[in-house]
C-alpha cells in the first residue's frame, strides 16, 4: 500500500488507471482530472496545487486505504 506521499508523486493517469474509483473522487471534488489531456504527466499535488485542493492528497489516499481494505478483506 502507497504512503500519502507516495499517492501524491504518482500521476493522476496512473492513480486513476490503478484504483478506478478515484474518478468519482475527482468528479466529486468538481475537477476535471479524468480525460484531462495532461493528467499523464501531472501528479496528484500538481493537481492539488493548480485546482486549489490542499486536501486532495489526503482526500485520494482515504479512498485509495479505503480500497484497498475492501480487497483484502
């Protein structure tokens, strides 16, 4: 399992290709990360930073942990 800071380095193509329900995420916060032309190259802080979401990380790492208990259970 990623470290929050982990999450935060990885990509938003690559967050959302490896755990698919972080685009519910990032719809829900109202940003447009999925189909976003440059979501291969901009990291999950990247994200943060330009939309203005400091939690967005730590929003993506919640949901990621909760994910990840799902499958292992």
């Amino acid at each position: 399992m990623p470290t929050a800071e982990e999450i935060s380095r990885m990509t938003v193509q690559d967050v959302m290709a490896r755990w698919p329900a972080t685009v519910q995420l990032f719809q829900q916060l109202h940003i447009v990360c999925p189909g976003c032309p440059i979501s291969p190259f901009c990291t999950v802080q990247d994200a943060a930073v330009l939309h203005r979401l400091e939690s967005l990380s730590l929003s993506v790492y919640q949901l990621v942990s909760q994910l990840t208990e799902r499958l292992t259970d």
